[in-house]
C-alpha cells in the first residue's frame, strides 16, 4: 500500500465508533524504518476547518484492521490527542 491510499481513507475508533478524519502523516522510527505512528488532524475551530488545537498521534499498535475504506483503531480519544 502506499501512502497515498491511506490518506484517502477514513480512520474510524472502535470504542465510540466515531469519524476521526483522514491520515496526514506518518511516524518512522529512524533507526530500525518501521511505522510507529499514524497522525490525523484535529477538528478545526471555525467552520471546520481553521485553527487546529490538536492532532491525533495514533500508534501503529492500535490499528486494528486497514480496510480497502477505512482504519480501524481501538483507543481512548484523549490518549490519542497531542498538541500542536
């Protein structure tokens, strides 16, 4: 897969079933080239889409399935959050 398609897919939490949004970034680990983090921008204050407080870092472990539409993580919204 490259990372192209997984920015096209939806990320969605197990727990709540709640629409996170769509993956921005990826975390490398330098040393060893394995995926350690997917990162998902936060809400946008104004209509949406401007002013994020906050990013969802989302570990590698924590995925549960990638589908051909959506990723699928089990984890507490609040554990995910990482200021920006």
């Amino acid at each position: 897969m490259r990372f192209s398609e997984l920015c096209e897919k939806e990320v969605i939490n197990v727990k709540d079933c709640c629409y996170i949004g769509h993956v921005q970034d990826i975390v490398f680990d330098s040393e060893c080239g394995k995926i350690c983090d997917i990162v998902v921008p936060g809400p946008g204050k104004y209509l949406g889409c401007l002013c994020r407080d906050y990013e969802y870092c989302i570990p590698w472990v924590k995925i549960l399935k990638i589908g051909p539409d959506i990723v699928l993580v089990d984890m507490d919204e609040e554990a995910m959050r990482r200021k920006i």
